[in-house]
C-alpha cells in the first residue's frame, strides 16, 4: 500500500524566508511563506523542493501553479505521519 498525503496549501511569495506560518481554519488550507518570487516558477519550485526536505517525501503540485491557492500530493507519507512532522515545525 503507498502512503499519499493531499494537503492544501495557502503560499505568500517573495518573503524574508521559508516559513510554515501555521493552518488557516476558515480556508482549511496550510499557510507558508517562501522566498522565491511568483515569476516563472521560482516560488513552486522552492515551494517544492523545501516540502520535500521537512517531509522526506516526493511532492508533486496537483493543483494551483499559477495561483497562491495550491494543492500538493506528498508521496510516501501518510497523514499521521505529516501531522507528526508538521506538529514539530511550527
């Protein structure tokens, strides 16, 4: 069985630094802040690789690539076990 975790995403580009701010409730998304800028893709492929370090798993972009709105997939990695890593982080 392959562990997926699908997770929605709030991204604030061309910030000081990589930071999960923490969850929005009324959006139900993840709200992180990145540093790269929204022009050709610099903030989803920080974004990306970055998500892929905290969570050790392969993350693909499902949704929202032009948009600060996102959906990722996170394979690899179940949702307790995300809770877990994101529950340290922030």
């Amino acid at each position: 069985m392959i562990n997926e975790t699908e997770i929605e995403l709030e991204v604030i580009p061309n910030s000081k630094e990589f930071n999960i701010i923490g969850f929005n409730q009324w959006t139900n998304a993840l709200k992180i802040k990145v540093q790269g800028k929204a022009i050709k893709g610099q903030a989803n492929k920080e974004l990306v690789k970055k998500l892929e370090k905290i969570f050790q798993s392969k993350v693909q972009l499902i949704i929202g690539e032009k948009s600060r709105k996102k959906k990722v997939l996170l394979k690899g990695i179940s949702k307790d076990q995300f809770l877990k890593i994101l529950s340290s982080k922030t």
